[in-house]
C-alpha cells in the first residue's frame, strides 16, 4: 500500500529551518543569477532525467527553475489578436510563436519584475507587496531543496526538483486561484491547498504556476479562454483549440514550459488537452484521488496527471492518491490501491497474456463524418502494434458492437424509469411495465432502440434531470473558502468582469442558468452511472477483457475560431468520454499525427449553418485511449508503457524548440 512518510517529512522541514536560522538560505540565494543556466537539456526532461542529473551534481533545483522560465518568458505570450483587450473579440494568428499557457506565476514582485514579467503574471492581485515569508517563491523553494541537498545528498522527496502547473480550478495558498474568472475575491488567495496540492508539495514538487483553463471549467472551444487568462492556443498550431477547459494544463507541459502538470476532467479536460498536446494524460478512478479544494467538484470531476511519459504520470499519481478525510468518496479506495508504487507498472515491453477489447461503436466510419476518418485509421494501426506487442485482441469487427449485447440486457431493467420514458409506445402511460420488462431480459431482440440507435456505450439515452447539483457544489466551495466579498453563484455573477465576443460566448449566462436552481435533485447521474458501471464490467467479465482500447478523440482539434465539428450518433466534437465519466479510469497515449484535416466554417446558407471543408494539410497529434477496470490504473500503466516504447509517437511541438 502506498503511504506518506510524515515522520521524514517532519525531518526535512527541522533541517531546512536550521539552514535559514542559521542563515545559510540567504548566504547562498542572492549569488544565483536569473538566466544562469547549466548544460542540462531541459527540453524533454523527465523526472528520472532531472533527479539523475541533480544527485550527479550537474544539476540544481534552483537552475530547473530558471530553465523553464526561460522558456515562459519566451513562449508564454499572447497568441491570438486583441484590438479591444484582453475582454473583446478575438482573431487568430497563425504561427504565434506563443502559447498562453500558465495564467499566474509562482514568483514574488522583485523576480517576477527581474525576469521580465508583467504584473497580470503576479501571484496575486490583492496583496501587492506579497512578503509573507510563510509563502516561498518557486525559487525559495527550490533555494530551500539546494541546501537540503548538499547538506545531506538526499532528494528531499520522490518530487524534488520537478516543476508543475496546477489549473487555476484548485486551490493554492499562495496563488490566486478563481478558476479562469476575474471575480473581485477579497482575498484572491484561498486559505490552504487543495489535499493534492499539499501532497505534491511534500513530496518536493516546486508549483512554478497557475495553467491557463476554459473559465469555470467549460468545454469545446469556449474552453480555450478565460476573463483573468486570456486565450489559451494550441502549441501545434496556434490557431486551434488546445483541448478543452485544461488546455493550459497540456500545452504547458507539450511546450516544455514545465515539467509535469495537473488537469481536472468533468467529461473531457485531462484527456483532450493531452490528446491535442502530444502528451499522457490520465483521467483516474474519481474515488481515488482527493478533489478536496476543487471548483465545482462533483461526482465526474477527477484530478488528473499529464506528463509526457507514461512513467512520470504515474509517478505523480503514486504521491497524491489515497484517501482523504476531507472527500468522502476516497473512501472507496481504501484496500483497492497497489502495493508497489504506480511506476513500478510502467516499465513493460511486452503484453503477452492481456486481453484488450476494441471499442468498435467509437470507430465506425459510416456513423461518422469524413473528418473522424484518419484518426480511425491511426488507432487501428496502433490496435496492430498492441497485437505485435503480444496481447491478444478481441475485436468484434468492422461496424460490430462490443457492449451492445450487455447494453440491451443490463440497460432497461437498470435505468427502468428513464428507459421505460424513452419508449411510451412500448410503455404506455397507465399500463403495466413489468411484463415487457421481464420478457426484455431474457430476449433481447425484443428492445426497442431510437432512431439514433440508443441505448448503446455512446449515450443510453435521456438521462432525466439533475437539479442543482452545480450550485450546491459552487456555494459549499465558496462557503468554505470563506472570502468576505465572493459568496455564493450570484456574488460571481454581480461581482466579476466577463469577455464580449459575438463568436466565443463567456460564462455569464451558464452561471445565471446554474444559479436559478431550487434544490439538490442528483438520482439520475447516479442510477445512470451505476447502470453503465454493471454494463462495462458485465462485459469486462464475459470476455475476460483487462482493458479496451479506442480513439481518445475521432475529430482534431477545432480552429478556435470556427464552428466545433457537430455531434453525429452521439459523437461529440471533442473526445469520448461517456464511460470514462461513469467510475473507470483512462489514459490517452501520443498515436501519432495526422496529414489532414477537415474543418468547420460558418455557412448560413447550409442546415446547421457550418459546412465542412477540406482536406488541409495538417500534422496534428493524435491520442489513443487505454480505459481500464475502476483502481485498476496500473493495466494502464503497463499497457500504455509498453505502447509508448514500442512506438515513440510522443514529438514535441516544432515552434517551441530549444532557446537560443
């Protein structure tokens, strides 16, 4: 089982607070000299690279971090066009050279200004003189970990010298924190870490930011801006999406501007950003890792690593998984957790003896549209790698269904309300239900399908309504937090400043719909949830299934501009994630680049009022996806380690190569 040694812990902060009174920190901190770098190559730098190079003395702490913000303040700019501020319309440009990934920079006043930096980087906006020596810098804190190092040659955790970027949907003590939205907080800075914060932080990790998000977490392609950030672009092509609401989360780390960073995945925002990044990104088992200090946490949301390895995903996983009193939900993780690190799984060249179903009902091209086309094409040769890998396959075939047999038999007697309200012909108003019902089980050519073919693993169907669920989870955060002017859902709404743009809408309006709730009304997300879990493991079962496989996302990345892709039998524009979101944990994995790509432009002339276009050339990453089992992270960790070495699609974007 996987534990935090708190005893050693306690150990390193008696030995550092010798070193400051004995004033050896500040002896040593003023002779290091912002832009002194080491011949370390910090451009695709992992954990084991970084910490290697460290207990070999060719590295420290302190010179990491000067590396990679050497690399924001050349790469982190604005990327789109502003000709009425940050808040106005935008247009794109295309080759950047800028990204806008991390929106707040873990620096006080001095450096931030020594480095060049503008005050909107500032750790926060309303202490301006920012002195509290409680809350050291990213560079005091890698200063501290230096001397913990020469004076014992000890890494002062499993984390010591790596840099991350947590989305500005968690809380950080010494970070303003307001999930993308400019809101006139009291005191920006929320009074303690998230749980995994902490954990992070105990293990050595030095949080040199705040990544840039959709605002309040949205998805699609409002999801690449916020009111406080600014527009998020994607590092691969600077006029398009970056991956949903934790699209600063994935390009930060694709751009090598940091080392690791955390994500926060309510339906797509882990996976898509690491999809569209060229990155690992995982979205785990929701009981398993704390959401305590989240925005708007829930039963969907999860907290979730994006690396570019699959090793040091999961070496980030190892140190803040596990229960936490302050989320009932981890709870359930109790016995279920590894007894070896998650790293220990990540090291497989081979697969013999895994079974990993193909989720075909994501991979049929006559469901889809010709943009979904070369994606398929990338994952099934990526399903032929997996067999040259020695795993075995269970493929039901071109436009087969691997859940739908489970689907029709476990769906209408485990939804039973909401699937009897989809069919009133075959249930009628008054009548008796319970014999179709019985007869349903055990022939299942009797039920009935729509005219998309619901129930299937895309979408069973009409889930019924949910009521106040989003506000419930807004005021308990913000009732905890406890900041004397931002409340409650209507204080964000009356006290905040939101963009004006005709073609990216803000958040306005979607916090107005959440806050005119009445009650707490959740059973249908929960009778959904508990009906797709009994679907998905029935099959996982029947077939002796470890794992399946399928695209992280059919469509590419959208131009932030343009009209997303449309859904189509329940494929969305962005990835897929109906399963994902119901309790099982999955992983995306680099697969690879297209050549081409289609795309949306607006066209009032045509149904729908977008009309695809195309083929463009375009190299733009692809993911492959790897869901498991619920707490079964490590079959990810050994099949997505032994796809990655066998293919090594992971190429860093061309645009943000080494400094000069």
């Amino acid at each position: 089982m996987i534990k935090h040694d708190i005893k050693s812990k306690r150990s390193v902060r008696f030995i550092l607070a010798t070193l400051v009174m004995a004033g050896i920190l500040f002896q040593l901190t003023p002779g290091l000299v912002f832009g002194q770098t080491p011949k370390f190559k910090i451009e695709e730098a992992t954990i084991e690279t970084i910490q290697s190079a460290i207990l070999k003395g060719e590295l420290t702490s302190s010179e990491v971090v000067h590396l990679y913000l050497g690399r924001i303040r050349a790469y982190n700019g604005t990327c789109v066009n502003e000709p009425e501020g940050m808040l106005g319309p935008i247009t794109t440009i295309k080759n950047a050279g800028k990204i806008n990934a991390l929106m707040t920079l873990n620096l006080r006043p001095d450096a931030r200004i020594g480095w060049g930096f503008d005050a909107r980087k500032a750790r926060s906006m309303t202490d301006l003189v920012d002195n509290n020596p409680a809350m050291p810098d990213a560079l005091e804190v890698a200063a501290q970990q230096d001397i913990f190092f020469k004076a014992t040659g000890k890494l002062i955790g499993p984390l010591h010298g790596i840099t991350f970027a947590i989305k500005d949907q968690y809380d950080t003590f010494d970070m303003r924190t307001t999930a993308g939205a400019d809101a006139f907080y009291a005191n920006d800075r929320p009074p303690d870490d998230a749980t995994f914060v902490k954990r992070l932080r105990d293990a050595g990790a030095i949080i040199l930011a705040k990544a840039n998000m959709g605002e309040y977490a949205a998805g699609g392609v409002p999801g690449v801006r916020s009111s406080f950030g600014g527009t998020n672009c994607n590092a691969y092509d600077t006029e398009r999406d970056p991956g949903a609401s934790s699209g600063g989360s994935g390009n930060a780390v694709s751009a090598n501007l940091v080392t690791c960073a955390i994500g926060e995945e309510t339906g797509t925002s882990v996976r898509e950003p690491a999809k569209n990044n060229s990155t690992v990104g995982l979205a785990p088992t929701r009981e398993l890792v704390s959401a305590d200090g989240m925005i708007q946490k829930g039963i969907t949301t999860r907290v979730g690593p994006i690396c570019r390895t699959v090793e040091d995903t999961a070496r980030v996983l190892s140190v803040y998984a596990g229960f936490d009193p302050k989320d009932e939900l981890t709870a359930f993780s109790s016995g279920r957790m590894p007894r070896r690190p998650y790293e220990s799984y990540a090291k497989e060249t081979r697969l013999d003896g895994m079974r990993i179903g193909v989720v075909r009902e994501y991979m049929d091209k006559d469901l889809f549209t010709i943009a979904d086309a070369e994606t398929i094409d990338i994952i099934e040769r990526a399903i032929n790698d997996l067999r040259d890998l020695g795993a075995t396959i269970v493929d039901p075939g071109p436009h087969g269904a691997l859940f739908q047999k489970y689907v029709d038999k476990y769906s209408p007697v485990w939804r039973n309300q909401y699937f009897i309200g989809q069919f009133p012909d075959q249930f009628p108003v008054g009548g008796s239900h319970l014999p179709l019902l019985v007869d349903m089980f055990f022939d299942t050519s009797l039920v009935p399908h729509s005219a998309s073919g619901q129930p299937n693993i895309r979408n069973l169907g009409p889930a019924g309504g949910d009521a106040g669920g989003a506000k419930y989870n807004f005021n308990t955060y913000l009732k905890e937090r406890g900041d004397t002017n931002i409340q409650s859902v209507t204080d964000l709404i009356n006290k905040a400043n939101f963009w004006t743009d005709p073609i990216i809408q803000n958040r306005k309006s979607n916090l107005q719909n959440t806050d005119n709730a009445l009650t707490l009304a959740t059973s249908a997300t929960l009778q959904n949830r508990f009906a797709l879990q009994t679907v998905v493991l029935a099959c996982f079962e029947d077939l002796d299934l470890d794992a399946v496989v399928y695209p992280t996302g059919n469509v590419p990345p959208a131009i932030i501009t343009n009209p997303e892709e449309p859904s189509i039998n329940d494929r969305g524009p962005g990835l897929w994630t109906f399963i994902n979101s119901r309790g099982f944990p999955a992983m995306t994995v680099p697969a690879g680049f297209t050549t081409e790509v289609y795309d949306r432009v607006a066209d009032a002339s045509v149904p729908g009022g977008r009309r695809l276009v195309g083929p463009v050339p375009a190299k733009l990453p692809v993911g492959i996806d790897f869901l498991a089992r619920p707490f079964d992270e490590p079959t990810l960790f050994k099949i997505g380690s032994a796809y990655e070495a066998k293919t090594k699609h992971r190429i860093p974007p061309a645009q943000f190569g080494p400094l000069p």
